[in-house]
C-alpha cells in the first residue's frame, strides 16, 4: 500500500469532497467513505454496511484500501 497524499479540495458537479491520491498507486485518485456518504446521502456506517456486505465484489488493493 503506497502513502496517501491529500491535494485538498476537489469539485465534481455539486459535490466538494476531500481529494486523495496514491492509496492504489502512484497517480492513483480514491475517495474517502465519509465523502461517497455524502454524494449518496447515506450515513458513512451505511456505506461501511454496504461495502462490507458485498466484500467479494471488490478487490483488495484496487477497489478497497485494506
């Protein structure tokens, strides 16, 4: 697992959420579950419910930062 860089503040469409990289890889952007909480108006146990109910669909290291 690489380190994660912060750049700050980012925008896509209405939505402003905390941008990060380098979680899967060099130049590799990722979403924070608290900010896909937000953009699908969901608490981010709710997410964390989803995300871990349907584990065997993700994959470690390119869709989920274990």
């Amino acid at each position: 697992m690489n380190e994660l860089k912060v750049l700050g503040k980012e925008k896509v469409g209405a939505f402003e959420f905390t941008g990060i990289e380098g979680g899967f890889g060099e130049d590799k952007k990722a979403m924070l579950v608290k900010d896909i909480a937000v953009i699908h108006g969901k608490e981010v146990r709710q997410i964390n419910q989803a995300i871990n109910m349907n584990r065997k669909r993700f994959k470690d290291g390119i869709d989920v930062s274990i």
